[in-house]
C-alpha cells in the first residue's frame, strides 16, 4: 500500500487505519437552553504502520514530522483522498539488520487532519 506525504511516496505501508471523528467545535444555548450555534465537522485521524524502512527513508519521513502541516494522499472508502495532516509525534524506529544492512521496523504514524 503506498501512502504520499508531501509529494514522497512511501511504498512499504503495511497497515492504513483511516477513521473519521466527529468534532464539535462551538456549541452555545440561549437561556432556553435552545443550541444557538453548533459547528460540527469530520476529519481523518490516520495511523500509518510501515514496514522495513532504510536509513534515508527513515531520515526522509523525520523530516517532513518536523513540520507543522503535511499534504497527505491515501486511500480511503470514498476514493483516493488528499488533506493537510499534522503528525503528532517523531517516528521511533527499531534497528533490524537484514543482510548487513540497516533497516527500520516498528514505525508508527498517528496523523490528524487540519
């Protein structure tokens, strides 16, 4: 499964949970406790489970968790879908070596959209 973050594809996504939340942004009631106001939306919350990373993909996806928004592209029940996502923590890898070369496993992505 591939997942583009920023015009980076990243071709080795093992596992994609894309859900949608409700969010409620403003609710407010006159003093007949009549809702006056109620904006409410839905957005993505992804996780993202890759698998074998190398050193510069690696490198390439703690780049891009630097910034504040990314453009995501993925795949979801309503079609090919692309959002500005923010990731909320730095991938933490585990090192694997596989044939003498270093390898990143483990890496978990939890995006939420702008």
């Amino acid at each position: 499964m591939t997942i583009t973050i920023d015009k980076t594809a990243f071709n080795n996504v093992t596992e994609l949970n894309a859900k949608r939340e409700l969010r409620r942004t403003d609710i407010r009631y006159n003093t007949q406790g009549d809702m006056l106001i109620d904006m409410v939306c839905r957005k993505y919350a992804l996780e993202v489970t890759f698998g074998l990373l190398t050193e510069n993909e690696l490198k390439t996806l703690r780049d891009l968790s630097q910034r504040i928004f990314v453009s995501v592209k993925f795949s979801a029940p309503e079609g090919e879908v692309t959002a500005d996502f923010h990731i909320s923590d730095e991938p933490a890898p585990e090192l694997t070596v596989v044939n003498g070369v270093k390898m990143y496993g483990g890496v978990k992505l939890t995006m939420k959209q702008k």
